[in-house]
C-alpha cells in the first residue's frame, strides 16, 4: 500500500561522456521528453503523494528548470545540488527529504522502471527495513585472477538496480558514516551498518541508459508501448 509518507531521491549526475553526447543523458529525448521526465513519471504513476527529490550537480538545475518550463511538466518535486560523488549527491537528497516514511534511492536514467516493482520495494522495506531490487544473470560468468579465469555459478550472483528503499532511520545512520571507496550503492552504504540486505525481484526493463545502445534499446522498447 503506497504511503503519502514516503520519498524517493532521484539521483541524476550524468555528464553525458559514455553517451558520447554533449547533453547529459538524464536529458537527452525520449518520445519528445527528457529521460529523467519519464523516470519522475513512473514513481508519480506509483504514488501521486510521493516527495520526490531530484539531485543534479549545481551546473546543470537552470537547465532542467528550463526543460520543464517547455514541457509543461507538472510532476512535483524538489531540486537539490549534488556532490562529488554519488555517495555525497545521496547525503544531500537525503538532507532535504522532510517526510518520515520509506525512503527509495533511484538513478535518473532507469526510466522504465515498472510500478509494481516500485510498490514491492517499498512494501518490502517497510516489512524488513530494506529492499533493493535485483535480477538474476542470464549470460555465463568467469571469474578473473590475472591471467587465469575459471567459471563460477552464476545462480549465486545478482544484477543490482533501483530503487532501493529503506526505513528513513538506517538510511540517515548509512549516510553518516564515512564515505568508503568500496561504497558502489546505497545498499552496500547500509550493509556497512551490519544489515542484511532484502533483495528483491526486479525487471530486465528496469535498463540503466549510460551508452547510446541502450538508448536505441530505449527508444525501441517505447515505439512497442505506444503500438
């Protein structure tokens, strides 16, 4: 049951480098809008009451306000600077959230995040206090030590993705540790703490869009949707 309690920090620092582009990917068009648009718009599909917390780095919030003056975009939501690292950029949404409920962590450009997904996430977190969202892998996997690779079952491995939501206190506990090298998402940050981390089911959908196939991928994937 969605909660008008709850929040969700959209992190979105991209510079657009492995895009090969000069736009930032959160905004490069997708179906005439920006990818970050049709993520904010998943999460408000979910819950309409959702605080929403875009975190983008300080250069680039002029631009997104222009973008959603020309798109007429309504979707509510607070914008905040960003950091150095995502760990920081995290901190600093965190900072602004003012509800008290499940708090979720999602990058900017998976924008096709399915809602259910979404709502089991956060009805996961609520139960256990976390619940991050994974697939399994599809392809064979070797694991390498310098010259030598050997194949490892690939049953015991997970693909992880977002959100990732958390009861509000253990994130603001995670976030006030000092920031370590081997922190790659918020999960890990949490695991720090001595937790176990809730994994929950996710979607092959559910793409992060950081090179220009996934965006052909992306732009295919939404051509089928409006069919």
């Amino acid at each position: 049951m969605a909660e008008t309690t709850d929040s969700v920090i959209i992190v979105a620092g991209g510079s657009g480098s492995r895009m090969q582009s000069d736009i930032p990917k959160q905004f490069l068009q997708l179906a005439g809008k920006p990818i970050l648009m049709h993520t904010l718009q998943q999460f408000h599909a979910y819950n309409p009451l959702l605080e929403m917390v875009v975190v983008l780095p300080q250069n680039q919030i002029s631009y997104w306000q222009d973008l959603c003056i020309q798109k007429q975009f309504s979707v509510s939501h607070t914008v905040v600077t960003g950091g150095a690292t995502r760990f920081q950029s995290v901190k600093n949404g965190l900072a602004a959230v003012k509800n008290k409920g499940i708090v979720a962590v999602h990058d900017g450009v998976r924008p096709f995040v399915p809602v259910e997904v979404i709502r089991e996430a956060f009805a996961i977190a609520r139960e256990k206090g976390n619940g991050v969202v994974s697939v399994p892998l599809k392809d064979s996997i070797r694991q390498v030590s310098g010259q030598v690779s050997k194949a490892v079952d690939r049953e015991q491995f997970r693909l992880i993705q977002t959100p990732q939501c958390f009861r509000p206190e253990l994130l603001q506990k995670a976030y006030a540790l000092p920031e370590e090298n081997t922190f790659t998402d918020d999960a890990s940050v949490v695991e720090k703490l001595g937790e176990n981390i809730n994994l929950v089911s996710g979607s092959y959908e559910n793409i992060k869009i950081t090179t220009p196939e996934d965006l052909l991928w992306a732009e295919a994937f939404l051509k089928k949707q409006i069919r």
